[in-house]
C-alpha cells in the first residue's frame, strides 16, 4: 500500500472522531453558552460582539444658570441638614432638661410633703403641750378649793364613782332627783372633754368621755326604772285626798310623773303632771294601770330630724296585785319580773278607743323663726309617725304644744333633719388678727362662727353662743333647728343639684384651708358643683381664694372678677416654675431690706396677688387654673409657668406676699384644728351648690 492511500485513510477516521486533546490545547477556545436574557447581566468575562457597543456620548457642557442652580441645591441640601442635626440636638437636650425638671418636680414634692407634715406634727404637739398645761393648772386649782367631787379626768376616779352609784339603792325620790342633779354635772364636764377630743381628733379620749356619759345615764335609766317599780309596789302609801296616786319630780333636765290609777273614776277626763298633760278615754280611767311620763335630755341624732325639744315618753304599766292587810301585817305580792307595760289601745277593751291627746310645755327660745315645719314625731317609730300623730297644734303664746297619737311611745318637737342643705354659699376670712370666721348661707337663713385663737367658737345669728368648742356650737345650733352636720350620703339631702365628692379629696382642701386660713379669704365657686359628674372624669374639687392684706374685707359673692382677669392678660404674672427651688412652709421666711425699686415691685406684686384666684384640683394634684367664674364653661387646664403641688398649704403659699407667709406660719394651731373639724362637719365641697 503506497502511502498516499494510508493517509488518505487517517484522513477519514480524524473525520469521524475530532481528537480531545487537540481542543484543550487551544489557547483561545470558549465553552459554547446560551445568550443572556432580556434584563440578565452578561456573565463575567463575557465581551459584548463589536456590533453591541454604543458609541461614546459627547457630555453637554452646563450654563452659568444651571451650574448656579446646582450650587443652590447643594446650598440647601447642607442647611437641610445642619437644621436637622441642630433639631435632634435641641430635642435631646430638651428630654434631658424635662428628666431634670421631672427630678427637680418630684424633689420639691417631697420636700413640700416632708415640710407639711413637721408644720402639722409641731402644732399639734404644741396643742397637747398647752392642753396639757391647762389640765394641771385646773387640778392645781381644784386642790386648792378642797374640792372631793368625781375628777372626770381621772378614769379610774369616774369609774369608781360609776360602780358604786350602780350599787346603791336609791327608792327615795327626792334623794335620787339630788344625785341625779350632781351626777349630770359630772355627765356635763365629760361631754365638753369629748367636745374637745372630737375637734382634737383624739378618738381614744372620745371613745373614753363617750362610754362614761353612756353608762352614767344608763344608771340613770336603770335608778328611775327601779323607782317607778317601788313606787307601784307601794302606791297604797302614796294615796292622796282623791284616792289617786300622783307624783312628780325634776331636776338637770330630767323629769319624773307617775299616775297610778286606783279609784277608776270614770269622770277622770286628763292626767296633769308638770309641764305635760295627757287626755285619756274612758276606758284607760276605767282600768287598772298606771301612766308614768318621763321627760330627758335628747342625746343622739335621729335619722330624718332634728329634735327641738327633750324626749317625752308615756308609758302604761300594769298595777301589780293590791296588798293585803293581814291584822298588823301588810302582805305584798313580790313581783319577779320588772315592769310589765300595757299598749294602746287596750287590748282589754273592745270599745272605740280615741287618740290620746296630748299637752307638753316647750322653749320657744329653740324654735326657727318659720315654724311651718315644726312639727311632733314618734321617736320609737319614726318611719309611721305621719301616719300615728295627727292634729299637731303650736301656740307660742302660752309655750305649749298639743297633739294626738293612736297610741304611747317616745315624743318631740322637730324640724326635717337636712333643711338647711343645700348651701348657697360660703366663705372662710379672717376679718381680725387671730380669728377666723365660717359664713354659710343656707338653704334657709345665714350664719357666721367665729373662731378666735383658742379655738373657741361664738354667734350672734341665728343662734347666740359664745367662747364654747366647735362640736359644742353645732350641737347647740342642731337643737335650735339648725343642723349644719352633713349626711354620710349626700344623697340624703334629696337633691339633684348636689354632687358630692370623695372623702378624700375633702379631706386634702378641708386641712389646707384650715392651714391657711389666717392669710387668705377662701370661698365656693359655684363650678365646683359643675366639675366631674361624668363617670369617667377625676372627681374635682375648685375654690376660689385671696389673699387678705387688709382686715375687714366685706363678704360678698358677687364681685366682678372681668376686670381682673383683662389686668392678668394685660400684664401676666411670672410664676413659680416646676425647676424653682421650694418654699420651706416649716419656718417663717427670711426678712430683707428693700430698696425702693423692690419696694415698689413688692406693692405691685401685692397688689396683683390680691386678685380672686381660681384653685382647684384632684387627690394627687393641686394647681391654679383661670378664673372662669362669670363664664359659661370651666377652664379645668392649669395655668401655664405655674407649680402644681399635692396639698393646698404649698399651693396658697406660692401666691401669698411674705408678710401674709409669716402670718399663715405663727397663726394659732387651735384655729386649724377647729375650722377643720367645721369643715369636715359641714363638707361644703359636697353640700354647696
């Protein structure tokens, strides 16, 4: 075979089977790959084919206007951004001052808290010490006058007296009716004790004097219980010329008279005792019974009035049985049990039975002047007076009072207990150095108590009192008819207009305008009433208050306030702010010399803070706010640049003048004591509409 057919033969199987190795070894071969899709980026390494490539684009050279644009753009962008950086600045530096000022708030806070309750600790420590001095200055002073009777300070002495008058047996009418007129002397100086525990908010004394006067009476009870039951038992020995029995007795407000029927005459039309006479009917003359009316002091409150007058009870008893006469003997029947009472009408009898009518002596001197609704109520059962009392009769001219009830029980003149309410209108001002004066204006008459710096309480109208203790006062003006004591339940009262207010939140303006009351007129706003009657709103308090410079500003609650208020918008006031440092409220401010410039500025300030301010506030927070009161609405926002405070102490004093500080701080602790317990009593924030 010639070589050219073997290569020709080479040839054709290099045809059929490329060599591998000769594609490796080429430099330049590329692996075979699909095109890139629409939007796919090429891979790398991959060249785009000549014909792909876009020619260089000429850049377009700018204007001077646009290049100027541009520069202003950029300008902006930079100013942009330096205010951002100086906002988030101001910002951060803002949050970091409102931390320091929260601190600063609740520093302050504290330090009013800390402060108000050493004023508070202090003056009454000083109130015991000056009691306390006055007790041994009064033992002092019994020693020496060689006085033995019953020290109604000395608990073991009371109770001793208590046991042994308990014991011993007093049938003798004449002698019990003279210890009852010794004891009720004793009963009289530990009810003004508990008077002065009651305002001192000394509640174990109150208990103490409470359950003396309790137990002293209730021998008191017991003494004319076992008198009665002799006398029945030996009513034969007390026969007088009309074979009738008739006894009376009376002394220090307690009344005794007992009839015991033993002639059963059936012309007996009435029974005369002293002071009381009651109508009977043919049936009570025709049997065997006794009446006995008792007369005694009125000494609870009752619920729906308020008495006028002593408690008069009739009672009927059973006679027991006669004696019997044995040659010089008497024999008497021995009677386990006390005294068994007869209701009327007599069961005994079934005839018709009339009403008894009755006639009772009264003090005109403790009757309203409009005595249309005075009237007599069954004190044992209260709820069916109306229905058992009829024909309820007033004659002022002979002092007496005449009535008819179904059938016996506890009787007295009264008055609806809640009359008074709702006030009107009140204020608290200082009219004198060292006193202080209530003025309410009730929903029938007015009457002012002041309070000098004793804690003594006085009156010239409605009623007349002097130099007596505040519970004492409102005791005295209760049994005259004027019951100034406000309901637990507001809604007693029975009005709509009232909305009364929390414990609590009373009890916070009730001590701070106690506290403060020597410097500044306090009075009712009439949106006080308004404020808070939604369920979901913070129950509110708002008073209005100014600073008294000047003693003897008349009461009035009709000054325009329109004037003041332009003044206010005209040339507002720089207020104390919540990073000013606190006012000590312990001690009496630092006194410096002005210069004519600050004097000035001190009469202006005073002059501006003599103003009608409006305070109001909840049970955490305490604050001013703007005088709306001529308005429709109420502002309830505080005012701006002002403190808000937790007590209305530190509020006053943030607006009070240095002198009217000075004054509030020395001001008498008897003072605060008893407003307050006026206040407490009265709850005007509750009661005022």
């Amino acid at each position: 075979m010639s070589s050219r057919s073997k290569k020709s033969k080479s040839t054709a199987r290099s045809d059929k089977k490329p060599d591998e190795s000769n594609l490796t070894q080429v430099t330049d071969a590329q692996p075979m790959t699909e095109p890139p899709k629409e939007g796919e980026k090429p891979p790398e390494g991959e060249q785009k084919a000549p014909s792909e490539k876009k020619p260089k684009s000429r850049k377009k050279k700018l204007t001077a206007k646009e290049r100027k644009r541009l520069k202003l753009e950029q300008l902006e962008r930079e100013r942009q951004q330096q205010l951002a950086e100086k906002a988030n600045r101001e910002a951060e530096e803002r949050r970091k001052r409102e931390r320091e000022m929260a601190l600063a708030g609740q520093q302050r806070l504290q330090n009013e808290e800390t402060q108000l309750k050493e004023f508070r600790e202090a003056r009454i420590l000083n109130n015991a010490t000056i009691r306390a001095d006055a007790a041994k200055q009064t033992d002092w002073e019994t020693y020496l006058q060689c006085d033995h009777s019953t020290n109604p300070l000395d608990k073991a002495d009371v109770n001793s007296f208590i046991t042994l008058w308990r014991e011993a047996e007093d049938t003798n009418m004449p002698v019990l009716f003279e210890h009852i007129a010794t004891v009720v002397k004793l009963i009289n100086q530990l009810t003004n004790l508990r008077y002065t525990a009651e305002v001192a908010a000394i509640n174990e004394d109150v208990t103490r004097f409470s359950e003396h006067i309790n137990d002293i009476r209730s021998i008191i009870s017991q003494k004319i219980e076992l008198l009665t039951q002799h006398h029945l038992m030996f009513s034969d020995k007390y026969t007088g010329a009309k074979s009738e029995v008739l006894l009376n007795a009376e002394s220090s407000g307690y009344q005794y008279g007992l009839w015991v029927n033993l002639a059963k005459n059936p012309r007996i039309k009435d029974v005369e005792f002293n002071g009381v006479s009651v109508e009977i009917s043919k049936p009570v003359a025709m049997a065997s019974l006794a009446i006995r009316i008792k007369i005694t002091p009125s000494v609870t409150e009752y619920p729906k009035y308020s008495l006028l007058s002593p408690l008069m009870s009739c009672e009927f008893f059973q006679l027991p049985s006669p004696p019997k006469r044995v040659t010089t003997y008497v024999l008497r029947q021995s009677s386990a049990r006390s005294l068994i009472p007869i209701s009327y009408p007599l069961k005994s009898n079934n005839s018709p039975q009339p009403p008894l009518v009755f006639k009772m002596k009264i003090d005109t001197s403790r009757l309203p002047e409009n005595t249309d609704s005075v009237t007599v109520v069954k004190i044992d059962d209260i709820e069916n007076t109306q229905n058992l009392i009829s024909d309820v009769k007033l004659d002022l001219e002979t002092s007496t009072v005449t009535f008819s009830c179904k059938t016996t029980g506890i009787f007295a003149l009264a008055v609806p207990k809640y009359n008074q309410f709702p006030f009107s209108f009140w204020e608290v001002n200082s009219p004198v150095a060292d006193t202080v004066e209530l003025f309410v204006r009730t929903n029938i008459t007015e009457l002012a108590i002041t309070i000098d710096k004793n804690g003594l309480c006085s009156s010239d109208s409605p009623v007349q009192f002097s130099g007596i203790s505040a519970a004492a006062a409102l005791d005295i003006l209760r049994d005259h008819g004027f019951n100034l004591n406000a309901p637990v339940d507001i809604s007693e009262i029975n009005d709509q207009r009232v909305h009364g207010k929390p414990p609590a939140l009373e009890e916070v303006f009730s001590q701070g305008i106690a506290d403060t009351a020597t410097g500044f007129r306090i009075r009712a706003s009439c949106k006080n009433s308004q404020v808070s009657r939604g369920e979901h709103e913070d129950p509110r308090i708002i008073i209005l208050a100014r600073e008294i410079v000047n003693f003897g500003e008349p009461i009035t609650e009709d000054e325009a306030v329109e004037e003041e208020e332009e003044e206010e918008q005209k040339d507002p006031e720089i207020k104390v702010g919540e990073n000013s440092a606190p006012q000590n409220i312990s001690s009496p401010p630092q006194q410096q010399q002005p210069n004519a410039e600050t004097a000035s500025q001190s009469t202006k300030k005073q002059e501006k803070q003599t103003r009608w301010r409006c305070i109001q506030g909840t049970e955490k927070i305490i604050f001013e706010s703007r005088n709306t009161e001529n308005e429709e609405q109420t502002d309830i926002e505080m005012l701006p640049n002002t403190a808000f405070h937790q007590h209305v102490m530190p509020m006053l004093m943030d607006i009070a003048s240095e002198d009217v500080k000075t004054r509030v701080l020395k001001a008498s602790g008897f003072i605060a004591e008893t407003l307050k317990y006026l206040l407490s009593k009265l709850r005007l924030f509750s009661t005022t509409i």
